[in-house]
C-alpha cells in the first residue's frame, strides 16, 4: 500500500478572491468618505435641521465699513485706476455692440412715439412724460427693446459677461497686490477658470428657479383674476415671498462662489464650500449689502438714463433729421457694461472683507 504521507497534500485556500475583495470594500469607502464629509459639513456649520439655532451658537463677528463708506472705497479704487477700468468698459461695450448687437432704434422709436405724444414737455417736467421715461427705461431693463437674440448671440453674451467678470477680479486682485497690470494681461490670463466659472453660474441660475416659479405664478394669477380674491392672492404672495428669500439665501454665498473659483487650482464644489463656510453666520448682513449694491445700480440707471430719453424725445422733436441716432440703446449698453464692472468690483471687495476677517462661528 502506498504510503499516505508521500501523497500530495491538496491545500484548501481560505482566502476570498481579490475581486471579491474590491467589489466588498468599494461600497465601505464609499460609505465612510460620505459619512467623513458629513462629519466635516456639520463641524463647520451650527445649524441643525429642525433645532433651533440659538444666537450663541452661530453668531459671528464681520467687520465692514459703513455703506456709504464701503461705497467710497469700491469708487476710489476704480477711479484711481480709471484709465484701465475705463479702457476694459470699453472693449466689453464695443465687442457686445459687435457680436451681441444693441437694442434696437426701431422698436424704441416705435415705443417712444406711442408714449411721447407731444415732444415739446419733455424738458418742462410734466410728469406724464417723466412716467413715460420710466416705462421706456424699464422695458430696457427687461430686454423688451431687443429684437429676438439667435442662439449664437446667447451664447457670445453669456461668454462676454463672463470674460467681463473674470478680468475684473483678475485686475482687481493685481491691483490689490501691489501689482501694475495692464488691460492685454488681464484679458490673456483671466480666462483661465472660465470652465469653472461657468459651472458656478449655472448653479446660480438653478437657484433663481424659485423665483422664476414665482414670477410664472403671478403671470398665471394676473391672467385668471386670482389677485381679485383677498385670501387668494394673500396665499400667493406668502408663496411667492417664501420662493423668493429661499433664492436669496442660495445665491448670498453663490455669488461669494464666484470670486473664489478665480484661484488658481479652484475646483467648483470645493468653491461652493467654501463659499458657504465663508457666509455662515454673517448671510444676512452680506445680503444687505448686495441689496444696497442694487439699490445704487438701479437709482444709476435712473439718473443717467431717464435723462437721457427725455433728452432724446425733445432733441427728436425738434430735429426730425437725427432721429436715425441710438442715443438711448447706446447709453443703455454704456450702462450696463459699467454696472458688470462695478458690480465685479463691489463683490470681490466684499469678499476681501469677509476673508480678512476669519473669525469662525461661536
């Protein structure tokens, strides 16, 4: 008989295979990288979801100058610089007149002539044509004077907009540096985050849906007569305002998102993070300021552009052979090319403030 002992021993291996392995412990990574980052989220925030915050635990110090006073400074930076701001408002208004177009001098005159009916009043200051100017100046703001955009004339708006805030904050943080820059460097080097900053864009406009809901259910309720009923249209408004401060409260720390996807190696999750970090417990007093900017960028536009339609109206009546000049659409692009500039430099000024002082919540 042979032996047993000079048989080959057949080994049972107890080892899992390797790709059982990976496909076990991939969904546990998984599972621990959400639950660190969770951990990390609620480490830096105070708030619970539904607890009360008390006031000890989230207030945070933010040390601003006062309005008018935080007003001055953003004025004296860019008048200091002038001559370069003024060279880059310029070349936004002059490209957006070549590849956008302006708003159109036919409809506005189509719309001034039914508004307008005696040219002479409009420098003696009948209301009436006041009033008119006001509604000529808001269907500008709304686009009502443009004809219909192509797609092309879309997208070359959305790509100067962005180059036009991208070049601001690039000089802007140049200047702040101590740096010299001139407009050629800010327009090459500026783009650099312009695939990010896009993508922090479009996660502001998905948070203006709410009010964009809002502003449908009012065209909605205006058109059925919702608005007749007391009750109804006390309902829609608390709705509407609900819909309202819930984009404002996204888009405080969005807009922050958008000077700090500007530094280098800034990915666009990572900005909105920190973004948020940076408003938590001061999203309110950030919020009054973007409120004052606007506040000031609306009575700007009433200032200067007002004034000039009641111009245009009594210079036209007088002298029908320059009715040809878009003296109101240009001054409206001139308008708003200086409101992207000023409004890039308001908020990245804003945000040097907020970063300064690094205080974190209580």
């Amino acid at each position: 008989m042979p032996s047993s002992k000079n048989s080959p021993k057949k080994k049972t291996s107890t080892k899992k295979p390797t790709e059982d392995k990976k496909a076990y412990s991939m969904p546990l990574a998984l599972l621990g990288s959400w639950r660190n980052r969770v951990r990390n989220l609620l480490s830096r925030r105070p708030h619970r979801s539904f607890r009360r915050t008390y006031r000890r635990d989230y207030v945070r110090s933010l040390k601003l100058p006062g309005y008018w006073s935080f007003t001055g400074q953003v004025h004296k930076l860019l008048w200091q610089n002038k001559k370069l701001f003024g060279l880059l408002v310029f070349t936004y208004a002059a490209l957006t007149a070549i590849l956008v177009g302006l708003a159109s001098q036919e409809i506005y005159e189509e719309l001034s002539d039914s508004l307008f009916s005696a040219g002479e009043n409009a420098i003696t200051g009948d209301l009436g044509m006041v009033g008119n100017a006001f509604v000529l100046l808001g269907s500008g703001a709304v686009g009502a004077l443009n004809q219909a955009p192509t797609e092309s004339q879309q997208i070359f708006a959305a790509i100067l907009g962005l180059m036009a805030w991208l070049t601001t904050v690039w000089l802007l943080r140049a200047l702040m540096a101590g740096g010299k820059p001139k407009l050629r460097d800010g327009l090459y080097n500026a783009a650099a985050p312009f695939l990010s900053t896009l993508l922090v864009s479009f996660v502001v406009v998905l948070q203006l849906l709410p009010v964009a809901l809002a502003a449908i259910g009012f065209s909605a309720a205006s058109a059925t007569g919702l608005f007749d009923g007391g009750v109804e249209a006390m309902v829609f408004w608390v709705g509407a305002g609900m819909l309202g401060m819930l984009s404002l409260y996204w888009i405080t720390s969005s807009l922050i998102a958008l000077v700090v996807i500007t530094l280098p190696g800034m990915y666009p999750l990572q900005a909105l993070r920190t973004a948020g970090d940076l408003v938590v417990g001061r999203r309110i007093r950030i919020l009054l300021r973007i409120a004052w900017m606007l506040l000031l960028v609306a009575v700007a536009w009433v200032v200067v552009v007002v004034p000039v339609i009641l111009f245009d109206s009594w210079l036209k009546s007088l002298w029908s052979a320059v009715a040809w000049l878009p003296i109101v659409p240009v001054t409206m692009l001139g308008m708003a090319s200086l409101t992207v500039l000023w409004g890039a430099a308001y908020i990245y000024i804003l945000y040097r403030k907020v970063v300064d002082d690094d205080a974190a919540p209580a």
